[in-house]
C-alpha cells in the first residue's frame, strides 16, 4: 500500500470530471492523472500509426510504446502538442472503443500508477477506484443527468467555435455510456466505498467545495 494520498473521481463523459478533478488538486496542490488522455491518446497514435482499432494485441502495444509527457499546454505526443486534437469526438470515440480491451487496460495500468507521488494526486477517471488505485482514501463516483452533460458540452464546443449538435451529441454520449458500463473489462461501476455525488444542480465551486470537505473529513 502506497502513503502517498490519492483521491479517485470516477464518473460518465462529460461529468465535469477533469474541471471538478484539476480544481480539487490545484487547492491541495497535488498531481493530476487524467486517464482518459491516456484511452484518447492511444487512439490517436494507433489512428495516425494506421493500426486496426479492432487489433488488440496492435493497440495494446501501441499503449505500451506511447512516447507521451504532459506539459503546460497538455498532451505531448512524440514530441507534438495534441491537446486539442485527443478532444475531438471521432477520437474521443474511437477511446470508447478500445477501452474494452482488457490487454490495453493492462497496459495502461503502470504507466497510471506513475503518476501517484507525493505530496498527493486527484485521478481522473472511470476505473481509478476500481481497479487502478482501489486503496485509494476518498474515492468520488461523479455522475450528472445525460441531458445536462450534452448541453455542458454543447456550451463547450460553441465557446471553442466547434460546431455540433445536441442530439447528435446526447446519441453519441448515451452511447459511450452503454459501451462505458457495459464492457466486460472494468466497466464503469462506482466503487463499493466511493461517495457518489450528482453535479446536476450543482455549480463546479459547490462540487468542489463537496468533494474538499469530504477529503477533510476522511
Ligand atoms: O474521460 P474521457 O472521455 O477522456 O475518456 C475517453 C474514453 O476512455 C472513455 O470513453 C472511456 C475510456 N476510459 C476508460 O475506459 N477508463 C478510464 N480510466 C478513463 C477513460
């Protein structure tokens, strides 16, 4: 078991998960993992590799080889700045998918435990609870109404000048969710001891204002 402390915010896409998560360790001032860029990540590289999303065995390898750092300005891969493009939806999809893999899943596992020194880290995520960090001390189920998580991405998108529809996007998100919590590898599933909190009414300061009081009660 590892000392140093851990906070696991697991939850659907677009549950405010990274907002809620970097806000939670700029005031403690601890690390971030943001495991999702890893699933996204990967299948950038295995997209601009031209390697079969349907090769598991390839996408594995793919993981294992990823030459990735994060800096200021985000994701870095092979030495490209990639933080808007591991956003966009087809790849974001294209995450869904192989996520299933259980051999990409393990080979993501070290590379996610990394990220845990001191003085603390908030990980981000869908399994961090679960599977990736299970002695984590406070572990957050975040979850919001389907509805409410396509208009905050629409709100998103618009304000970055990206087009998009809200249907398409509530289709695209109820999708991911079914693929998310379906899969047979580390669905999406709250952890047996993780609070669930529903950010639904609730502004970002208000959940993060929850999930702070609840790291000071642990
Ligand atoms: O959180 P996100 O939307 O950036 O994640 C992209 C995809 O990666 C998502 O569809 C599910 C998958 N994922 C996962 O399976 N396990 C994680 N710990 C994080 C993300």
């Amino acid at each position: 078991m590892s000392v140093v402390p851990v906070i696991t915010i697991d939850g659907p896409t677009a549950s405010g998960k990274g907002t809620i998560t970097s806000q939670v360790a700029q005031a403690l001032g601890w690390h971030v993992l943001d495991s999702g860029a890893l699933y996204r990540l990967t299948a950038l590289s295995a997209l601009q590799k031209n390697v079969s999303l349907d090769d598991e065995a390839a996408v594995a390898d793919v993981a294992l080889h990823l030459d990735v750092s994060f800096g200021e300005q985000g994701a870095v891969l092979e030495g490209q700045l990639v933080a808007d493009a591991i956003r966009a939806e087809d790849v974001g999809n294209a995450a869904s998918k192989i996520a299933a893999y259980p051999r990409l899943r393990e080979a993501l596992l070290q590379r996610q435990r990394s990220f845990r020194v001191m003085p603390g880290l908030v990980a981000d995520g869908r399994d961090m609870g679960t599977v990736v960090f299970t002695d984590a001390p406070l572990k957050i189920f975040l979850v919001a109404d389907v509805r409410i998580r396509a208009e905050r991405r629409y709100k998103q998108l618009m304000e970055k000048g990206i087009s998009a529809s809200l249907t398409s996007l509530l289709e695209d998100l109820q999708a991911r969710d079914l693929r998310d919590t379906t899969r047979a590898s580390a669905p999406l599933v709250a952890a047996a001891d993780a609070v669930t909190i529903d950010s639904s009414h609730l502004s970002i300061e208000e959940t993060v204002a929850k999930v702070l009081a609840l790291w000071q009660r642990s």
